[in-house]
C-alpha cells in the first residue's frame, strides 16, 4: 500500500507523462474482452444450473409399443418410495412432438408410439428402487433419467464455461505481460533519473515507488473505461436477450454476476499494481 | 585527520570480459584529507571513482569504505554507504525536468527529511553557491558554471562524510574554477574526506596540504609515498614508509 502513497516531490521524479504510455488503452482494451468473456461465462454457468436443476430428479418410463401397460407401470411408480409425481404423456401431446420430425404421417393412427410416462421424484429418493420397482411391473419399460438425455449439453455448457474461465485467466496473463513491458520501458525512459538516485543512496524499493503508483492509475483508468464500455454493451445484449431468459426460467446474469464484472477492473488494477512491483524491483536488481 | 575513511587491498576493475582497467591498487586514504586524484586520459580516473562511489564493484581484491567490508556486501548494503558519499559528476547529471531547488533537495528527500527539513537547507546551499535567485529554474536554463554549483550543493547537502568530485572545473571558467575549489576546501574543513579528479595541476598547487594521488594505465604511480601512506594513517604491518 505504501507504494500508492507518493508524495508531490518524489511525483515530480517521474512526469507522468513518460510512464502513461500505451498502457491505460492497453489495459482498457483487456478489460473489456476480460468483461465480456467472463459475463459469458457466467451467462453459461447460469444456464446450464438452471437446466441441471431443472431436470435434476426428473425421469421418464418408456414402454415400447405398450401404452396398454402403461397403468401397471403407473402404478408400481406410484408404490414405489420417495415419488414425488408420475404422470403420464398424453398422446396427442406425442403425435403432435412426432409430427414435427415426420410430417402428417406423424399423425396416423397406425404409427405405433411407445407411451412416456414422467415421474419426478423428492430430493433424496432412490431412483435405483423406482426403477426396479417398475421393470417387474412392466418387463421391457424403461427407467430413463432426464439428465442423461441431456448429459452432452450440459457438458458442452461446461467445457464452454470453463473456456470462458480460461479466456479470462488467459487475458489477464496477457496484462500482467503488458504490465512487465511497461515497467521495463518506463524505467529505461528514466534510466538517467534512476541512475541519479541510486547513485544518491536510494534504495529500489523508493525508485519502484514512483513507477508502481503511476501505473496502478493507469490500469485503474484503463479497467474502469474498458469494464465501463463491456457493461454497456453486455446491458444491450441481455436486453434483447429477454427470450433466452425466459426459456432458462431465470435472468442469464444475476445481481451477484453483475458485482463480481464490476469488481474485475478492481481486480485488474491491482493485479497491474502487483506485477509491476515486482517487475520493477526485479529490473532494478539487475543494476549494481 | 582520525583513521582510514577508504583502503584498496589489491584492486582490479575490468568490464566484461576486456582487459583490466585498474589493476592491483593498494592505498589508503585518511579521514579529513583532500586528495586530488591525477594522470592522462584513459588512465583509468572515472573507473577509479566510480569504484569509491560504488557505481562499481571491484573484479578482484577486498574494497573497505568507513571501516566496512565492501567487496563482497549485498547489494541491500549499498543505498545506505551511498548515503555518506557525496559525488560531482563531470557531466553535473542533474534531473533535468526538476528546478535547481529539487535537483538539490533530492539527497535529503531520499534520506527521508520531512518537506519543513528540506526547505532551510536547501535555501541556505543554494545561497552557499551563489544561486539563491536560481532555485526554481531548470537545469537546460543554467549556465555550465550554474549547473556545477547546481551538482555541487546536490552532493554537500547532505553532509557527506566523502565527497567525489571528477573534473569539477574542466567546463568552467578560471574564476568559475577558483570558486568551486573554494566551496571544496570549505567542505574539507568541515571535516569532509575530498577526492577531486583532474587534469588540471593548477589546480593542484592552488591547494596547499592536497595529497596528490597518480594514476597511469590503470595502476598508482607513488612517487612520493604520501598515497600509500597519507599523513595520519600509519603504515600497515609489514610495510615500510618509502
């Protein structure tokens, strides 16, 4: 913390001008593909929650070509420990799923459709018992969990996430390197002025000073603008995103996503302050 | 004069992977003395001082400045020995975006005075060389003869208890020159340890008790002794005043 605190005189060491530099822009660009990816991450995380939680206890029984089995199946279901709903598929509500995919032959009486039967079980049942209490009911039916029809997209919401995750630790490698950059640069523009200062007795910790502060402004300034814009247009896309978040049953980001976005040119500033510390003491150590 | 404020035991310099620049060097120097330290071009002066103001580490021998070790000290070691080492470059290397008040208050801001501590001090050096009505222009505004006394009061502010001056008078004028010795043997008499590298022997002889320390292809010519054996500093074992 001291490093931030620098009086006028030693200010005047360093104009502020020679450390500025490309780096607020450098740092605002960064921050706002940082923003953006991480509110699309988030966005996914959300959404694959919702989904999971959404069919999360949730289980269809299959009877192939056997709707006339379809009560005795009810039935055991019913029996069976820890069911919270089964209920079956109507078969209209099939015919008209089936008519999407084949057309009106989807329709005709003489299709044979199996019967879907939904069962939604309380938290902590086990659906192992459910299950084998309806396949000596009904031989040849089905015990399939909702999730596992929905495995591969919830997994692909995953990976996409934890891209995302990636993205974003990525960029802010990028930005600590363009910090290091920075640092260096700064401090061979000032080489004589350091030279003067240490050749005076002063020690590395009071030369990085004069830089730490500067580029901690710079950062900061850059984080802000960068996250300012990248909230601006994420405000745009989930406004006519209203759709999608009402097909995920919740809002994409929620107020604690919105908190942690805002905090990242936070972070981001103080990730610059603390790489260029150490940056500037290690360059300054290579010197006698 | 009270002890040995610098002793080289066997001092070489060489940078990189070049021939040595200074070889073998062994001599002390006393407290309290002026020494003006002499020889031709490319005799190896600058290396030499900037060995004394640790600009430099020896490549070989053992280095002691005010009675510490310093060939092999951590780096940490050397802010606060530079602390007690005043130095007037030849080039003045002062800050130039900074006016002549805080090129002169930087010693002391670094040693860490309060703005209420800078303030009188500075005022006074700068009156001391004759510039209290320069304090707020920069460096490129000053004349050369302003800039050295500029460098000067920068490296007497703080008191040092060693002052390195390297051809404080080679871009001034002769009367310019006279006053700058005048400042220097001021500080001498306070108690200041003075080094003054120069060509200039006029220099030398307008300065009555200076020691004359001879530098030529990068080894100490003695001719009189007095280097090896300034007056105060009594000869070490085993050796001989010559």
């Amino acid at each position: 913390m001291s490093y931030l605190l620098v009086s006028e005189p030693e200010r005047r060491l360093i104009p502020s001008s020679g450390v500025r530099g490309p780096v607020p822009l450098l740092i605002a660009i960064m921050t706002f593909v940082m923003v953006v990816v991480a509110a699309a991450g988030l966005a996914l995380a959300n959404t694959a929650s919702v989904v999971r939680s959404g069919v999360e206890h949730r289980y269809s029984i299959q009877i192939v070509d056997g709707a006339a089995r379809a009560p005795a199946a009810i039935a055991a279901a019913r029996a069976a420990p820890g069911v919270a709903l089964v209920e079956q598929v109507p078969e209209e509500d099939l015919r008209r799923t089936l008519e999407r995919w084949l057309g009106p032959a989807g329709a005709e009486a003489d299709l044979p459709i199996p019967a879907i039967i939904d069962v939604a079980l309380r938290p902590g049942a086990d659906p192992a018992t459910v299950k084998s209490a309806v396949e000596r009911a009904v031989p040849g039916a089905r015990f399939i969990a909702h999730r596992a029809s929905l495995e591969p997209l919830l997994e692909a919401l995953t990976g996409l996430t934890r891209l995302a995750f990636g993205l974003v630790l990525l960029i802010a490698l990028a930005s600590a390197a363009a910090v290091v950059l920075a640092a260096r640069a700064a401090l061979d523009t000032h080489r004589a002025t350091i030279e003067v200062m240490h050749g005076i007795g002063a020690t590395d910790r009071q030369v990085a000073r004069l830089f730490v502060r500067q580029i901690a402004l710079d950062a900061l300034l850059g984080g802000v603008a960068g996250a300012a814009v990248a909230g601006f247009i994420i405000a745009l896309i989930l406004g006519g995103a209203g759709l999608a978040a009402t097909l995920a049953g919740a809002p994409l980001l929620g107020w604690s996503d919105a908190l942690l976005l805002a905090l990242l040119p936070i972070l981001v500033a103080l990730l610059a302050t603390l790489v260029a510390r150490a940056a500037l003491l290690r360059a300054l150590n290579d010197r006698l | 004069m009270t002890g040995t404020i610098v002793e080289f035991d066997r001092v070489g310099l060489r940078y990189g992977t070049g021939a040595e620049v200074l070889r073998d060097l062994e001599f002390r120097l006393a407290q309290g003395a002026f020494y003006f330290l002499t020889g031709p071009s490319g005799a190896g002066k600058t290396s030499l001082l900037k060995l004394l103001y640790l600009a430099q580490r020896p490549t070989r021998g053992r280095m002691t400045l005010f009675g510490e070790e310093l060939t092999g000290a951590p780096r940490e070691a050397l802010p606060a020995f530079r602390r007690r080492i005043g130095v007037v470059f030849q080039d003045f290397r002062l800050i130039r975006h900074l006016s002549a008040f805080d090129n002169v208050a930087l010693p002391l801001r670094i040693g860490g005075a309060s703005e209420e501590e800078v303030e009188g001090p500075v005022r006074e050096m700068l009156a001391w060389v004759g510039l209290a009505d320069r304090a707020s222009a920069r460096p490129p505004t000053l004349s050369g003869g302003e800039q050295q006394r500029v460098a000067i009061a920068r490296a007497v502010i703080g008191r040092p208890e060693l002052l390195i001056a390297d051809e404080p008078t080679g871009n001034v004028d002769a009367a310019m020159a006279e006053r700058i010795l005048h400042l220097l043997t001021a500080m001498n008499r306070l108690g200041t340890t003075v080094i003054v590298a120069t060509h200039d022997l006029g220099l030398v002889a307008a300065t009555p008790g200076a020691q004359l320390v001879r530098l030529e292809k990068g080894v100490l010519v003695d001719p009189t002794g007095a280097l090896k054996h300034p007056p105060g500093a009594p000869p070490r074992a085993g050796e001989a005043r010559r």
